[in-house]
C-alpha cells in the first residue's frame, strides 16, 4: 500500500518570472537612473551659474541706476522701456533662471567686438572708469566675467574690449530692446561641443546673460555678464562623502539582489539537487519538503518531486512484495511437480505403486499444473490492466442490463442515477462488476444491490450483497495480490488486484465499504459526457 508523500506547505510564493522581471527591470533603470541623474545634476549647475550671474547683474545694474539717476551724464540718450520680470500680486517681479539643457541650443561662441567709433565720447565713459575696479574685483572673487555696455552697445567697462562694440552679438541686441536674455555658448576649446543625450553636456560651455539697466523705466546700459558653470566631476570630488554615501547605496541595492537571487534560486536549486541525490542513494530521510522553496514554480516543483519519489518508492517496494508473492505461489505448486515426479520416475526402475497411487501423482501434477497456468493468466490480466487504454465511456445501466443476462443465479437490483456516463469502457467495468458479483456468489450470496450517487464530477457506484461478507481479520488485506481464503478451490487472490488496478488506471478507486450485511465494494469514477449513439 503505498504512502502518501509530504505536502509542501501551500503559501504565497513570487514566480520565478516576476522575479526576472523586476530585476531585469531594475537594473535596466540604473544607468537611465544615472544618465537623469547626471542630467539633472549638471543642468542644476548651469541653473545656479545663471541665478548668480542674475543677482550680481542686478546688484551692478542698481549701482549703476542709481548713480546715472543722481548724477545723469551729459548726453545720456535712453532706449526702448525695460520689460525684466512679470510682477506677481504683491507688484514683485522675480527674475529666475530659465536655461536647460535639455532644450536650449549651445550657440557658438561669442562674435568678437568690433571697433565703435566716437566711443570715447561715450556719455558712460566716466562711469566706466570708476567701475573698472570694482568689476575687477568681482571678477577676481567670483570668476564671472562683466562688461557695461552703453545705450549704443559700446563697453564702456570690464575686460579689454573698451571702446569696442558688442551690439551685433545676439543676446546683447535683445538685452537693448529692453529685455533680459540668457544664452549658452561654446567655450573657446579644442574639445567638440558633447552630444544633446551626454551627461557631461554642461562641460564646455558658458553662461551669458545680458540685463538692461533702468532709468526712468527706460534702457540706460546693458550688464553683460559671463561665466563657466562648475564641472560636474569637480562638483562631485566636492560632494564626494555623498556620492561615497550613493555609490555605497548602490552596492546595498545590487547585493539585495543578489541575495534575493540567492534564496529564491540559486539556494533552492542547490537544496533540491542534494537532496536527489540523497533519494537516489537511497535515503528515505530525505524524502521531504524543502526548508525555503523560494518561488512558486520551486515549490510546485518540490511537491512534484516528492510525488513522483514517493510514487517510485511505493512502487519499488510494491514490486518487491509482488515479486516475493509470485515466487512463493510459483513455489508451491512447482515443488509439487517435481516431487511427484522424482517418485514416479524413481517408480519406473523399482515399480511398488499401485495403479491407484500413479494415477493420484498424475493428478497431483495436473492440478498443479492447471493452477500454474491459471496463475500466469492472472499476472498477464494484471499487467493488462495496469496498461489497458483509459479511453471510452458507457452507461452503467447498460453494463448491468447485460450482467443480469449473464448471471441468472443471482438477483440484482439497480438504484440510483446509473444512467449517468462514467469514463471507462463498457467492456473493462463489466470485469470489474462481473468479479465482484462472481465473489459474491461464491460467498453465498442470492441478492446482489447496485447503486449509484453522484458527486460533482463522480460517481460513486456500490456493490452491496448479501453473503457471509469480510472478517475483520481480512478486511485490511483483500486487495493484495496472491491473497485468497478458497486457495483449496483453486483461488488465486488476483481478482480484487485486477479490478482495483483496472479502476486506477482509469483516475478511480475500488474500496471495501462498511455494510450491515455482507460485503459491500465502492468504485468511484469520473463522470464522462453524454454518449452519442
């Protein structure tokens, strides 16, 4: 009889490809993560390299408001009105950073001046020199580069370029109309200008702005201003215990997965191929669940292998008992034959039998024969119906119909719903209710019941009469094989085997049941579709 297997411990477990997924999809984002990362970081430093050149321009552009405002020079022409800001509800107009990298070109870099003439007549070329030291020290202190243009573009301050003309540069064309412009520019290098999609696109380039200066709300002058935003890997050696603190963090992430990896794959892998081996030495001990399956798929691959060993073993020990059934019941009647014969051979070179006794011997060895043949057409059914084909269908009322032909020395009565399809051949549950009718009669029976109930997709057929029925002594070894209580009526023990294997092989069972009288046998099969004739 076999054992059942050990059940994995049903729980909710990831797939195997859920797992795949979420890691393929993890370390797909790293490097995106990375490239916005870098991105982001480096359009932040262009940003902030704007906001500074906007708050040192104003605070120039102030000074210089207010010094041409007290003390306005001879001459001073005014330009269009100043449009610098949209002022909120508080009548504040902020003026922010508006450059990205993502989508303002990279222009080239900025035109050379060109010769002004009468720029040393230039209504500001007082105030430049006064400013020249400070824009000097400014310079100096923050890197950034400034020029004052006058009303015509002329610089009249900061750099080399006194005297010459910038109106013919882009921004500052803008800036004298009136309005704040900010532009990228190539830096004068030997380097290509990186690609739109380089995380290092903020290296190798600078940052104009040009701001007009008010007075009387109209353009006085242009602060042009200029400076290179700070490179990105100088700007992470700067934060370096941060990006210590990510590049740790990274290595956290990648060792969770490899650990996840580890305990939902690779652990129960190795688990699962030791304890095969184990099975295979032949290790009964270790016929049993995994201690962490991991993932679903490992789990319901556990279960299977625990089935399908268990199934093994049941069968290798069922062999074994069969094996040692079929040699004994060989056995007996074999050592009969031989012996008969060595006494009738010995017989023929000093004759003391008597006609009678040769005749018994004869016999003997003819129904020792007749049951060795009889024994071998069991074990050939048996094996038949271990491998018979699983296919057809029938009405077990029909099958009946026929064995009540068959068996007029018995009375069956039908009840229940016998009409139903069930999944085995007409032909294979005839021999299997035959037997169990046959039993019946030879048990004494004169009344043989046969009902059926069905349950969801089963039936469950019962075979009830009304014998001397099962002792409980026997009741536990019925369906061995080689069993038997008539042994002297020529009784194999292989009939319940049969039928019970027949049941098996088409997804049933055949059981001995409780019974008030007599004995009383259960099959159980599945329910088949309706018959088409």
């Amino acid at each position: 009889m076999s054992v059942p297997a050990p059940r994995v411990r049903q729980k909710w477990r990831p797939r195997i490809g859920l797992i795949v997924a979420s890691v393929l999809a993890l370390v797909a984002c790293l490097p995106l993560g990375s490239v916005v990362f870098f991105r982001i970081y480096d359009n932040q430093l262009v940003r902030q390299t704007e906001a500074e050149l906007i708050a040192q321009s104003v605070a120039i552009a102030a000074r210089i408001g207010t010094e041409l405002t007290e003390r306005t020079p001879a001459g001073l022409q005014l330009g269009p009105p100043v449009r610098v800001g949209t002022p909120d509800a508080d009548g504040i107009a902020a003026l922010s950073p508006r450059l990205d990298l993502a989508v303002d070109d990279v222009l080239p870099p900025r035109p050379e001046a060109t010769p002004a003439v009468g720029a040393v007549h230039s209504p500001l070329a007082g105030l430049g020199l006064r400013l020249a030291p400070e824009l000097a020290a400014i310079r100096t202190a923050t890197l950034a580069g400034f020029r004052i243009l006058d009303a015509d573009g002329v610089v009249v301050a900061g750099g080399n370029e006194v005297g010459q003309s910038l109106a013919a540069v882009p921004e500052v064309v803008g800036a004298l109309a009136g309005d704040y412009q900010s532009v990228l520019r190539q830096r004068v290098s030997k380097h290509p200008v990186p690609a739109l999609d380089s995380i290092s696109r903020g290296a190798g380039i600078r940052v104009f702005v040009a701001l007009p200066v008010a007075v009387e709300g109209r353009v006085a002058a242009v602060v042009y201003a200029s400076r290179t935003p700070t490179n990105v890997l100088k700007q992470l050696y700067q934060e370096r215990r941060k990006v210590g603190l990510a590049l740790f963090s990274v290595l956290a992430a990648t060792s969770v997965i490899g650990l996840v990896f580890h305990r939902t794959i690779t652990r129960p892998v190795q688990a699962l191929i030791v304890r095969t081996t184990a099975i295979a030495g032949g290790d009964r001990a270790s016929l049993k669940p995994l201690d962490h399956h991991g993932t679903a798929e490992f789990a319901q691959l556990s279960q299977s292998f625990l089935d399908m060993a268990a199934s093994l073993a049941a069968r290798s020990e069922y062999v074994a008992t069969f094996a040692a059934h079929v040699s004994h019941e060989l056995k007996s009647p074999l050592t009969a034959i031989s012996g008969a014969a060595e006494l009738l051979a010995d017989d023929l070179s000093e004759p003391t039998m008597t006609p009678a006794q040769r005749t018994e011997f004869l016999a003997g060895v003819r129904a020792n024969a007749d049951r060795l043949g009889v024994l071998v057409a069991r074990l050939r059914d048996l094996a038949r119906a271990e491998t018979m084909p699983t296919s057809g269908a029938c009405r077990p009322a029909d099958v009946i119909d026929a064995l009540c032909e068959g068996r007029p020395e018995v009375m069956i009565e039908t009840a229940g719903d016998l009409d139903r399809s069930v999944a085995i051949s007409a032909e294979t549950l005839a021999v299997v209710l035959g037997h169990l009718v046959d039993n019946a009669v030879r048990a004494g029976a004169g009344r043989v019941a046969i009902s059926a109930v069905p349950k969801d997709d089963r039936l469950a057929i019962v075979v009830a009469d009304d014998g001397a029925g099962v002792s409980p002594a026997n009741r536990a070894r019925i369906f061995d094989p080689f069993f038997t209580t008539r042994r002297a009526d020529g009784g194999t023990g292989m009939g319940l085997s049969i039928a019970r294997a027949m049941v098996a092989t088409h997804r049933g069972s055949l059981d001995l049941v409780d019974s008030v009288k007599g004995a009383a046998f259960r099959i159980d099969l599945p329910v088949a579709g309706p018959l088409h004739e």
